[in-house]
C-alpha cells in the first residue's frame, strides 16, 4: 500500500474519532447521556425534534463523506464510490425515517429499537461492513 493512501487513511480515521470524542460539544443529542444512564427505568429526555433531527442529520452526512472518501483511498474505484454514496443516501433516509417514526409512534416502550437505529446513525458502522465486502469484491475481480 502506498505512503500517501496510509497517511490519507489515518487522518479520515482521526477524523472519524474527532466526531465521536466532541460529540457533546458538535452535536445536539439528548439522547448521548440518556442511553449511558440506566435508560431502562428512566422516561424521555426533552427533546427539540426538530434539532434533533438536523444534528444526526449532519452527523451522519459527516460520517458517510469521510467513509466515502475513505473507501476511495483504499480501492481507488469509482464504481464502488458511486455505489456506496446510493447505499448512504438510502440507508440514511431509511434509518432517519424510521427513527423519527419509533420515536413519535412507539416512544418509551421502544427504547432498544430507538437505542440500535441511533447507533446506526451516530456511527460509521456501514463502514466497518463495506471496506471487507469491498476487498472481497477487489481480490475475486483479480481472480
């Protein structure tokens, strides 16, 4: 692997800490102490809706273009860069519309589901599936 795609890879890594290390001071989420505390026994935080969804809105725009950036340093392949900015834009949507919709039909009696599609959101989690699958794809291709 070439000097340049290691040293592009570690800073869009940091990067990708940077977010999750200020999320408390980057991003609006009542939800970050919440779900640290014994949420099982505790009601909803008061919740702005509509910050809310702009903050993990935004926050997941930044995770997905610094994955998106970082899978083309790795593979530096268009048709995979295409193919997994269609993947964010969809799985973004679906994740945000359906978080938004546990959180205003199911509510507290949803907490594990709220719990698992915000971690989605909030964490580069597609990345850790796409840079093996890619690899994988890359190494039959030469095959």
């Amino acid at each position: 692997m070439p000097k340049n795609k290691i040293i592009y890879s570690i800073i869009i890594v940091l990067l990708l800490v940077a977010i999750r290390t200020f999320e408390d001071t980057i991003f609006y989420d009542p939800f970050l102490h919440y779900f640290q505390q014994e949420y099982a026994h505790l009601p909803f935080p008061q919740i702005n809706i509509v910050k809310l969804f702009l903050s993990l809105g935004f926050r997941f725009y930044l995770n997905s273009i610094l994955s998106i950036v970082l899978l083309y340093v790795l593979f530096n392949d268009r048709k995979f860069t295409k193919f997994t900015l269609l993947l964010y834009m969809i799985l973004g949507s679906i994740l945000m519309i359906s978080f938004f919709f546990v959180l205003h039909f199911f509510g507290e009696e949803s907490k594990m589901t709220l719990f698992y599609i915000r971690r989605f959101i909030i964490q580069p989690i597609f990345l850790i599936l796409f840079i093996p699958a890619f690899y994988y794809q890359k190494r039959i291709k030469k095959e």
